[in-house]
C-alpha cells in the first residue's frame, strides 16, 4: 500500500538474465540513468552522476523483456522501488536499488519499435455447460388447452 512507485528512464546496462522458477519466469537487468546538465561555462550538455538500479520483471512481463530487450537500448522502466543496505562481517556496507517492474518499453524520443503481441500459451478447453432454457412456457388454462391458437390462412 505504501510503496515507492518510480518511472525512471534510462540504458540497458547489461544483458537480461532469465530464468524459469517454480513462481513462474523471472527476469532481471541493470539499468543505468545518467542525469544530463547544461553546462553554461562550456556551453555544451555535460553528464552528471549515473545512478545503476537492477530491474525485476516477473510472469509474462519476463518473457517479454528476454525476446524484446538488450543492451545499450534506451528504455523506460515503471515499478516499485526497494532500496536495501547491507553490511557484512569484514566487509563495507553496501546499498542496492532495485525496481519491481510493473511496465516496461523502448523510449521512443530516442528510436522507433515495432510493437508484437505476444502469443497467449494455449489454454485448457473450457467445459461446457448446457444452455440454460430462457423461455418461460406460456400458462396453461384449467381446461387443459393452451390460450394461443394457431390460425392457418388459406
């Protein structure tokens, strides 16, 4: 309910690594942003710092990441943020940014794609029940005749 949800846009850093577990397929990259300045001195564009975050895509959305995306293309990442900081015995402390991704997509201010569907796996037939009977019967008279008459025409 409370999480950190982030768009971030950047370079695909490294290759996607992805694995069939028993929750399903998973796939993770790094992604590395780099903040761009104008620099009024030089009078040109001048990178900053670039910040490195290791994505996370999971079910379906692995799948796609593993036949869509490589390294160097620019893409556009959504999803939650988990920043972890760890220390262990005789060693620095280290922090991790990672993101869970809900969405992600080539940045089209940089290049163009060509969007495919993924194809759905085949699914189980569905068992099929019978159709229900929507017509309700006219009511029957005390005599025992139906009140519609059929009328033939000559």
């Amino acid at each position: 309910m409370n999480e950190t949800v982030v768009c971030v846009v950047g370079n695909v850093a490294t290759q996607p690594l992805y694995r069939d577990m028993a929750t399903g397929p998973s796939a993770r990259f790094r992604l590395a942003v780099t903040s761009r300045y104008w620099d009024r001195e030089k009078s040109a564009w001048t990178d900053g710092h670039t910040n490195f975050f290791t994505v996370w895509a999971n079910r379906q959305l692995a799948v796609n990441v593993a036949a869509s995306v490589e390294v160097g293309q620019p893409v556009v990442v959504q999803g939650r943020l988990k920043v972890r900081s760890e220390t262990r015995e005789g060693q620095q402390s280290w922090a991790s940014a990672d993101i869970d991704a809900v969405a992600i997509g080539h940045d089209l201010a940089r290049g163009t794609a060509a969007f495919r569907r993924a194809a759905r796996p085949d699914a189980p037939p569905r068992a099929t029940r019978p159709e229900p009977e929507w017509e309700t019967p006219p009511p029957e008279e005390e005599s025992g005749q139906s009140p519609v008459e059929t009328v033939g025409v000559t």
